[in-house]
C-alpha cells in the first residue's frame, strides 16, 4: 500500500524563530484545478481537529477549499473519500491522541486504496515528526503545515495524478494569506483570526515554533470579514490570536484597542477576544470594553504560575505584582466583569513556595474560571532542555491542590449567580435530553435550560435557579415565540437589501424635485377625473399619464419598488424559519 514519500519541504525549528522584514500579505486565487473537481466532486470529506480555536478556524479554511470541489462534510470517516486530522502539539496528551485517531484510518485505506489522509497542523510543524508519521502510518499520503494549507490542491493534485505520498512542511512564515475560502461550523458565532503566530517566546510553550513569528492581519481584512458576518445574521464573533494585545504592533498604523471598537461599531450582538497576555495589556482595551455593551465583560487572562521567580524562568515578562495590579485595573474599570485564566504546575524545579504564590493568587484574584496544566516538556524549547529535580507525584499533589482553590472561586461565583438573569446565546439542546438546551452567558458561564431546539442561534433571558460549580441550571424567561420573532427581526434588519432600501428611501426623500412630483400626483389624478367629460379633459389626461410614466420610470423609484419585491421575499423566508 505505501509508495513512495516525496519530501518537498521540512520543519526546521531555527528558521521558524526568524522574522521576515514586514509582512507581506498575498491574495489566495487559485483556482481547483479541473482533475481534481472531477476525482472528487459529490464525495465527502471528514475532518477531525484537535488543539485551539486557532485549529477550529483553519479546520474552516480546510473545509472551505474542500467543498469549492464540490465535496460534502460528513461526520463518518468511513465515509469520507478525503480526511484530515489536524493536530495540536502544545501538550504530550494532545500529541497522544492524534497516534491513536491516525491509526483508525488503517482499515479504511486498506479498503479503498483511492482514499487519501492528510495529517496538518502544529504537531506537523515539529522536526521529525512528518517523517515519523509517514514511516509508522502507510494510510497518510499528504501531510501539510500552518502554513501552507493553501497548497492543499497542489498536493491533492500531486497525489492524484502520481499516487505517491507528499511531505510539505513550511517553517518560514513571512506571509499572510488572504481570500482563502472557508466554511463556517456554525451559522450563529464565529472565530475571526486577527493575527497568526507568537513572539513572545515563553520558555515552555512550542506555539511560537509551529505558528512562527507574529503577523497581524490587515484591519481592514478583518472588518470586511467581520461586516460579512453581521449581514449574515450572526450573534458572536470570537477575534483569535495567540496574544490579541500586541495585534497592530508590526503594522504600526493602529492596535488592538483601536480594532476592538472598530469591531464594536459593526453591531454583532456579542464581541469576543482571545488570548490576552498580561505583558502589553494596555488600559485602552478596558475602555474600549467598558463603553461598548457589545463586547463581552470577560478576560481570559493567563497567569502560569504566580511565583516571580516561576515567571522569569518562563520568560513571562511580568511580576506577581503587577499581575495582581492589573487585574484591580481589570475589575474596577468593568464593574461585574468575569476573569477566566491558564496555569501551569511543575514547571521545572518550582519549589513549594512558588507553588504556594501561585495557589496565593489564584485565591487572590477568584477566577470564574480556569484551565490547569501540569507542565509537558517540548523538544526545541528552551525549558525542555532544564533538569528538573521535582517528582511527578508532587506535581500531581500540587495539581489536585490548585484544582480545589480554583473550584472554590467557580462555585463561589456560579452561586451568586442564582436567583439573578441573564442574556444567554443558544448554542444547541444537550446530548443527553434533547429539551434541555446550553449556552453560554456574557460572562461565558455555561447555562442549561428547558427550551424548544428553534432557539439555538438566538439570545435569551435566563434566570438561574442552580449552581453546579462548572454549569448551572436556568428557567427561560418570557415566550420563546417571542423570542425567536424577535431573532428574526433582527436578521431582516441587519441584511444588506434592508439596508439599500433604506439608502434609496432617504435620497428620494431628500430629492426636493421628485418629492414634488410624488406629492402632486392624487392632485392631478383628481383633477383628471374631474374633467371627465369636459374640454379640458385631454390635456388633463396627457398630465397625468406623463406624470405617472415619469415616476415609473425614474431609476430612484425603480431601484426602491426592487428592493421592496427583494424585501418582501426575504420575509417569506423569514416567515418560513419561524413556522
Ligand atoms: N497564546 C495563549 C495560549 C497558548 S497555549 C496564551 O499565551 O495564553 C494555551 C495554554 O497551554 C497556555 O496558556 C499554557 O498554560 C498551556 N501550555 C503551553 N505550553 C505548555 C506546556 N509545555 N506544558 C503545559 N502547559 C502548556
Ligand atoms: Fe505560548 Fe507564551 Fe506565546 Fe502564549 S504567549 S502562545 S504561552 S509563547
Ligand atoms: Fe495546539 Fe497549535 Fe493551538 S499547538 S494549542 S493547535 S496553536
């Protein structure tokens, strides 16, 4: 079954830590080629994604340059003609896992010797590992990196017409490319990458190795993206990069703040941003969150460790103390404001007494929520290469230590939330009791309540009855109907169509001339009704039909009579979605 392994490109670690002079950005045009539409046209396609939503948004861009073949999703592997595991490398365990779904593909290939399997992302990006996936698993044929998932079609193409298997795996990444199709997961929230890659280099993370050097994308890409999405009805948009604070720094034109508010102004419902970094987190972004109720009242803020001594080592660039100080800046510009974090245990050598700061603060800041690690060593970082004198069975008492402070200050803050009500956006009725729906509310806590299914999209009033630590449990409030009515309101008045009607409808209004013509129209209709009979009557007649030829034919009032019909279609739709 295996065949030849073409290498066309191979990570290099050193030369992913080189930054290019500027980014350039270039505009994706390819077109598929005609052999690779008729190989694949009608099939499906399957991929699986581990790792971030940075993974989540390229799976999107995978998707999209698949179906522009004319293939459909599905979420049977067995079924696919084309799949791809697209891999995560921050942690061991996210590593393992990929192993194991890798080899499920054995039986599938073993049958249909056509079928093609890609392995992309981050674990891609790491030296050695291609080649240690195409000697161990003969089922791969093409794996790619991060950054060339816009050589897709060449490779599926190669691979089609040579049936051999092919290696490309860039390391540099000095572009940024744009135009890329992509097919959204979901129809109601979306991720928008702002910027790719990570410059600040902690000393445990592999991230700034698989992603390279830090690019921001251009705002105005960004806000044409994000426009698109508000006219396409959705309610959440998630702005994605490893550090969202330094976005702008290598354009030097705007930051981040000044993007946020951009974002803000375009109206989608509920504004999202991820990763902030406490290193450049400057107060203007807590302005910009405070003044606008569309962006959402939640920082997810990664502390690590709360030892200096633990943060220098890591290369974190901050102090204990100025962490803490920030978040009081935090909590006292946005009054009710929820702070989420990332913390590391075991990092190399820490003592009992950085591990006692960092349980210090943890209790200190009372996070509403919290992911915790135990540290994993990353060949090519700096801190895999540090002897490390602390046994795994303290690292795992310390971790089960951290958990129980972190739990404390989520159940503290679910409980407050009891008897209170709050907007929640709909994301879909559980998998255990289809009437039980989720959703998260604006300070992203998970909520589960009572609903029917045709609320998911829509945000609602919820009252919460019950906490449980990491969920609660809520009551609709108000009809759902009502609700669902008022949903759809919203998506007629954000479409373009809408919109232009209203343009047109204004100039009319403000054409003095025409408006003139409209308004003495029932005038001499009456008129020439009137003259019915009399000598007049002809001259009277040719008035009014040269009138009403004149209205019906100005470009203004046909333009708007268009728009109206268009309208009105759309509202059919609209009334077919609440039926
Ligand atoms: N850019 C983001 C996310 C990076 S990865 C940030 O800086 O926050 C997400 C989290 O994984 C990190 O915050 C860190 O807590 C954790 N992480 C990264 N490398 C790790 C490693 N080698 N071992 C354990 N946890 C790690
Ligand atoms: Fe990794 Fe640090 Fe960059 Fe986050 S900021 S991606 S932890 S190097
Ligand atoms: Fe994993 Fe890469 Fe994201 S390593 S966490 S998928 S940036």
């Amino acid at each position: 079954m295996s065949s030849k392994v073409n290498y066309l490109s191979c990570p290099d670690l050193s030369k992913a830590r080189l930054k290019g002079d500027g980014t350039k950005v270039v505009p994706f045009d390819m077109e598929p080629d005609h052999r690779l539409i008729e190989a694949y046209k009608g099939k499906k396609y399957f991929i699986k994604t581990y790792g971030c939503q940075g993974n989540v948004r390229d799976e999107e861009t995978m998707a999209g340059l698949l179906e522009a073949l004319g293939m459909e999703r599905t979420s049977r592997p067995s079924e696919s003609k084309i799949s791809i595991v697209n891999t995560c490398a921050v942690r061991e365990n996210a590593e393992s896992k990929v192993y194991g779904e890798i080899g499920k593909f054995k039986s599938i290939k073993e049958k249909d010797k056509d079928f093609v399997l890609c392995v992309s992302g981050c674990m891609m990006q790491e030296e050695g590992k291609a080649n240690l996936i195409v000697d161990s698993y003969p089922q791969v044929s093409i794996v790619f990196g991060t950054h060339n998932i816009n050589s897709l079609y060449d490779l599926l193409l190669e691979n089609l017409l040579k049936k051999e298997r092919f290696v490309d795996v860039r390391s540099f990444p000095g572009e940024i490319v744009e135009g890329l199709p992509y097919k959204r997961l979901l129809p109601y929230k979306a991720y928008v990458d702002i910027s790719y890659g990570c410059d600040k280099f902690c000393t445990y993370c592999i991230v700034p190795y698989t992603r390279g050097r830090e690019r921001s994308r251009r705002m105005g890409d960004i806000l044409a993206e994000c426009k698109k999405l508000y006219a396409e009805g959705y309610q959440e948009v998630t702005l994605l990069g490893q550090n969202v604070n330094s976005y702008g720094k290598d354009i030097g034109e705007y930051g981040f703040s000044d993007l946020l508010e951009e974002v803000a102004k375009i109206g989608i419902p509920r504004i999202r941003f991820l990763t902030s970094h406490p290193f450049d987190f400057e107060h203007s972004m807590l302005e910009a969150i405070a003044k606008y109720p569309n962006i959402m009242p939640w920082i997810h803020l990664p502390l690590q460790s709360g030892s200096d001594d633990m943060l220098r080592r890591m290369g974190r660039r901050y102090t204990q103390k100025e962490y803490l100080s920030l978040v009081e800046d935090i909590r006292r510009t946005i009054p009710g404001v929820s702070l989420s974090t990332d913390i590391i245990v075991g990092f190399p050598n820490e003592t009992d007494e950085d591990f006692d700061a960092t349980l210090e603060v943890a209790k200190q800041v009372a996070y509403e929520s919290a992911f915790t690690f135990i540290y994993s060593p990353r060949n090519g970082t700096p801190a895999a290469r540090i002897k490390d004198n602390v046994s795994d069975k303290i690292k795992h008492e310390r971790f089960v230590r951290l958990t129980k402070v972190i739990e404390a200050s989520v159940e503290k803050s679910s409980d407050l939330m009891v008897g209170n009500t709050y907007d929640v956006l709909v994301d879909g009725p559980s998998k255990r009791d289809k009437e039980v729906l989720s959703g998260y509310t604006e300070g992203n806590k998970l909520v589960n309540f009572k609903g029917p299914q045709y609320l998911v999209g829509c945000i609602v009033p919820v009252k919460i009855i019950e906490s449980h630590t990491y969920s609660l449990i809520g009551e609709l409030v108000g009809d759902p109907l009502l609700h669902k009515a008022k949903f759809v309101g919203d998506l007629l008045r954000r479409d373009p169509v809408v919109e232009e009607y209203q343009r047109v409808d204004q100039a009319i209004k403000e054409d003095g001339k025409l408006m003139e013509a409209i308004d003495s129209l029932p005038q001499v209709k009456k008129d020439a009704a009137l003259s019915i009979g009399s000598l007049n009557y002809e001259e009277k007649r040719n008035t009014l039909l040269k009138l009403e030829d004149m209205l019906n034919t100005h470009p203004m009032i046909k333009n708007r009579e268009n728009l109206y019909s268009q309208i009105q279609d759309l509202i059919e739709e609209l009334r077919g979605i609440l039926s």
